[in-house]
C-alpha cells in the first residue's frame, strides 16, 4: 500500500448517500415487550434477581493492588446495600430527599445509588470535575442534604460551594470511611425499615436529578422517575437478550457514572443476569480488560477512533503496515458482505482467516479477548469504523439518545442492525420526524419535567406530548434512525447554502493526527474549520513518517503535517458538495478541554464557547469580521 493512500478510516471511502425521501417515514414504536407493575421500582427489580439466585455472582471487585477479580454474590451485594441504606435512614434522610455523590466510576458508587433508592431518596451525580460553582448550582437547585464525595479534595470544593446549600448539609469522604460512617449510624435500625420503603415506593418516584452538561447554558436538572429506568431496563431485556441476560454477561464500566448514559447500563445489567465491575482510572484500562474480560462495553466514539488509530500507528511502516492496511480493508469488504443476499465469497472468506490470524485477534486483545458487542454512544461512529469493528469479530451497537430519554431510545440490537443508523426505537419508545427535519420523542423512558423549570419544560414539548430533541434525522423505511446533526448548529453561508458541520467533523475527526474539529462558516463566503492536534497520537505519527520529534506547537507549522491534514480535508469533502465542503483550515496549538471549558465532561465540544474563544482566529482565516466582510 502505497504512502498516498489515506491515514484515516473513516475517510478513506465515500459513504453511501442517505435513502431517498420516497423510502422514508416519519413515525416509528418500539414495541411494548414487558408489563412493568407500579411497585416494580430498581432496588425492587434488583431484588427480585437477588431473590431467585442468591448466591450467583453479581458485582466483581478488583483485588487491590493486583490483577485479579473477587466475585460478589447478589446476597452480600443486597446485605451491603440495605446496610448503607440504613444508615441514611438512620440520618433522619426522608423518601424524596436529594443526596449528591461526586466520584469516578467505582463500586460505591453502585452501591450508594442503590441503597439511596432502596431508603426512597433522589440520587444526584456531580461530575468529578465539577467547579465549585457547578456545585454551587447543583446544591442549590437540588437542595441536596448529603454529599459523598471521593477524595478529600473533592471534599473540600464542595465545602467552598456548602453556602449554597440547605442548612445542615452532610459532607462526608469515600477516602475518609464514608461508607463505614454511614453503615454505623445505622447500625441499631432494623433491616425492615429499609424493606418498608422500598415496598411503598412507586414507578413515578424521582429516582435522580441529573443535570445535562449542555454545551449551552446553565445545567438543566433533568428529573428521571423510577419509571424511566425500570421501564426501559424491562423491556429492553426483552428487546435484546443477548447483551445482560446470560449469566455469562460482563461489563465493565469506565465512563462516568455521573453521566445517564453509563448510570443506565448499571441499572441494565443489575436487573439482568450477568457481573458488573468497575474500572476507576482509565490509565489501568488495558490490563483490567485484560483481567476481566467484559463479554461487552460501552464506550465513545472517540475511544473506536483511537483504538484504531493506535493499531494503524504501531503497526508502523513497510510490510507491518501494508498488512495492517490490507487486513483492514478485507475486514470491512467482509462485513458489508454479510449484508449482502450471498455473502461474502469464498475467497474472502480466505482472506479473511488469514487477516484474523495476523491482525484480528490482536484487536480483540485489547478488548480482554472475550468482548463481543461494545455499544457506543455520545456521537455518531462513522460508517466504516462500524463495518471494520464488526469485520474484526467486535459488533458495536451504535445507539442515541439523551438525558432526557434515560439514555438510549434508539440502538442497534444483535438482531436488529444497521451500520449508518442508530438502529430502531428501542421497545416502548415512539420516534417522529417533525416537518422541519428534528427527531421528536415519546414514551415511558421519556422525563416529564426540568427540576424548577417549568417555563423551560413547557417549551420542549409539542401539543401532543412529543419531546424535542433539537436533532436533525430521518427514519428508513424498516424504522432505523439516522441523526444528521443538530438544529442550532446548521450553519448559514453567505450565499443562503445550508451545512450541517457534524458529517465534515465526524470524517475529519478519523484522521490519527486530529483530536478535535470546530466547522465554521455562518454568514461566510465558505466553509471553513477549527483543527485541534492529538498530542498522544503526534509522537508515533511523526516517528512513522521520519520525521523528528515536535511539540502540537511546532507541528501546527510544519509542511508535512500540514499537506497530511489537507489531504484528509480534502477525502472529508468527497462526502459533500463543494458549496458545502471545507476550503481552509486553522490548525490550533492547544487543545479543547473540559478543564478550559471548551468540553462537556461527556467530552462534547461547546460550539458557541470555541467560536467566542477562538473569534479572532475565525476572523483571520476569513480575513476579517463579518460585518467588515459584508461592507
């Protein structure tokens, strides 16, 4: 393979065009599967489980400092759980109260969230890296009455931001004995305090407030119900059994708990059959999936790009990567060939094989070995990574959804599955497109209100009940979903040429160099784009290509990065018109982050933050502000 050929993925071919209008509908269901009783709360559901099998396994620990995995059994989980609630109980906490927990990703988290539902408490998730004012808001809007937090230092950002709660606020220390603080306090309470408020809650209880990290505004409390979560996690049992119904299952969670769309899958796979475990720090990652061995993930886009990106880069020059090159390639031809009526052929099958025994099964590795499906979610995958994933032996299941919707609405099943879309409404969701283009949604899964906002829920629901979403999309003719951008964000040229900046971005994003991409271009003569550099990838990009050594700094001026990246622009084009392709680029030196506000903590990028940060470089590549542009 030669050097011209591109270093991306996802840019390396034109994807298909959308289906024509005259094959579209506009309103799709998901079937109702389950009947979900007014009682059959989570700590229920996760209770009835426990009660048919006690002793199978249902959470796994970590041994501390070591490689291997401690299985816990539904019953000690549950003794945990109920003792933990107790003790909130025992701390005069209320049904309805709000109790706040900021960490990362780790077993108490699990069990605070469900001995706080099990005592009839709201459950509120502050991301770990939350400012104080963040906090401040949070508390506030709230009225949280106990914060756990992870280390002292989180500790203390929540004491400076304590004014702003109800008087008497409990703050308390995973580092300093929280949960054994919590299980004393309770120590004298009987068991059958915990089991009384379990048995009076109800489906339309509040189970948590989670406040969306937005890339808009202030933080928006979204109110999910018991209902929400139980609902969706019944039914989509049923939807697909595959993914947590086997006593086989096991996830390992690594993205925030602080976010619905990992909290959901926690909800998931307790109701189901399988083992849940917890990875903290993302630096230990590869060897706890090599220890633990998921049967399925979840993950980002962003992490697909990279594994592949990795995989491109170690593979390095001459022969290795011409193989790496021609494996990849033959893993996509061969997946797009099970779509097919006859399959791929023989002689790919060939290929195949040996492609699997040279690069495969290196890549499923990386994964633990025993990972089957990975669902991504928090933006769109791409066509041909989906196609290279599944081609390799790894099905992702790429889905949508919000906070608004409990996470998913809309994914790709192990039966139900078509790369290029999110798949179809998941059981008991209803899917309509509106006149205007945007996905309205409807169903049980669906919130009902923004905690003290009324004016603002008003606005986001039509006549009918319909939530709106504020995503372009459209829905094929056999119900599968494909988001096409947002509504906010379509930009306007000069010449009145509508663009949806994500196809561009999402293409452009697949090049090993590129981190992060910002089209821009409202009211301008052309399209144009923000580029920020990767600075994990640059180091084995440039060593690949004989080039020295360089910071982000330096490699934003370097010809040879430069030509590579225009070159990338240039693939990322074939997918548009040319009214509507990006013709200049600013490569910037540093990168968008959460800690400089210009990502989400669910690592979205704040359009309206980087266009006002970054003004003047949008200026100059245009040659000067729009009003000096339109004189």
């Amino acid at each position: 393979m030669s050097e011209d050929k591109p270093d991306s993925l996802q840019a390396s071919e034109e994807i298909p065009e959308t289906e024509s209008s005259d094959s579209e509908v506009l309103e799709w269901h998901g079937p109702i599967l389950e009947r979900t009783e007014n009682h059959m709360t989570i700590p229920w559901l996760i209770r009835q489980r426990v009660s048919k099998a006690p002793r199978q396994p249902i959470i796994s620990r970590k041994v501390q400092m070591g490689s291997t995995w401690k299985d816990m059994s539904g019953q000690d989980f549950l003794d945990e759980v109920n003792n933990v609630a107790r003790g909130l109980i025992a701390y005069g906490l209320e049904p309805g109260d709000a109790i706040a927990v900021m960490s990362r990703t780790r077993y108490e988290w699990t069990v605070l969230d469900v001995a706080g539902w099990s005592a009839g408490l709201v459950v509120v998730p502050i991301y770990e890296t939350s400012s104080v004012e963040q906090i401040k808001h949070i508390l506030e809007d709230s009225q949280v009455k106990l914060v756990v937090t992870e280390t002292m230092v989180m500790y203390q950002l929540v004491q400076a931001a304590r004014d702003a709660a109800p008087e008497g606020l409990r703050i308390l220390s995973l580092d300093n004995s929280a949960l054994l603080r919590i299980v004393e306090a309770g120590h004298d309470l009987p068991v059958e305090e915990v089991d009384t408020r379990v048995n009076n809650a109800t489906l339309d209880d509040v189970a948590s407030i989670v406040y969306t990290s937005g890339t808009t505004g202030a933080p928006k409390g979204v109110e999910l119900t018991h209902r929400n979560f139980a609902v969706l996690a019944n039914n989509g049992h049923s939807w697909m059994p595959e993914i947590a119904m086997d006593r086989d299952s096991r996830l390992l969670l690594f993205l925030p708990l602080a976010h619905v769309y990992a909290r959901f899958l926690q909800v998931f796979q307790l109701t189901g059959q399988g083992i849940l475990a917890h990875a903290p720090d993302t630096k230990n990652l590869l060897a706890d999936l090599d220890s633990f061995r998921p049967t399925y993930l979840l993950a980002v886009p962003r992490v697909l790009e990279k594994i592949y990106n990795s995989a491109d880069q170690a593979a390095g020059t001459g022969v290795k990567l011409r193989t790496f090159r021609w494996a990849a390639k033959t893993a996509i031809t061969y997946s797009r060939a099970l779509d097919t009526e006859l399959g791929p052929s023989k002689t790919l099958v060939s290929q195949h094989k040996v492609a699997d025994a040279l690069v495969y099964r290196t890549i499923r590795d990386l994964l633990g070995g025993n990972c089957r499906y990975v669902i991504s979610g928090g933006g769109p995958l791409g066509e041909r990574l989906g196609h290279f994933f599944r081609g390799i032996g790894v099905t992702i299941l790429e889905g949508y959804g919000l906070t608004e919707s409990t996470a998913p609405l809309a994914v790709n099943t192990p039966r139900l599955s078509k790369i290029g879309t999110v798949g179809p409404p998941i059981s008991t969701v209803g899917v309509r497109i509106s006149t205007d283009g945007e996905v309205l949604i409807k169903g049980p899964s669906v919130f009902k209100r923004y905690h003290n906002r009324p004016e603002e829920t008003a606005k986001c629901f039509d006549d009918e009940g319909w939530f709106r979403t504020g995503d372009l999309g459209s829905l094929d003719r056999d119900g599968y979903l494909r988001i096409t951008g947002r509504c906010k964000e379509v930009i306007v040229t000069a010449g009145g040429k509508n663009v949806v900046p994500s196809l561009l971005e999402d293409r452009l994003r697949g090049h090993p160099l590129v981190s992060q991409v910002v089209v821009v271009g409202d009211n301008r003569p052309f399209i144009g784009a923000l580029v920020t550099l990767d600075a994990e990838m640059l180091p084995g990009w440039l060593a690949n290509k004989g080039l020295p050594a360089m910071t982000v700094s330096e490699a934003v001026n370097d010809p040879t990065v430069k030509a590579a990246l225009n070159r990338a622009v240039e693939r990322a084009n074939q997918a548009v018109s040319r009214a509507e392709s990006i013709r200049k680029i600013v490569l910037l030196t540093t990168d968008f982050s959460e800690a400089n506000g210009q990502l989400t903590p669910s690592l979205k990028v704040k359009r309206p933050v980087v266009l006002k940060q970054f003004e003047k470089e949008i200026d100059e590549l245009y040659g000067g502000p729009v009003a000096d542009q339109r004189s």
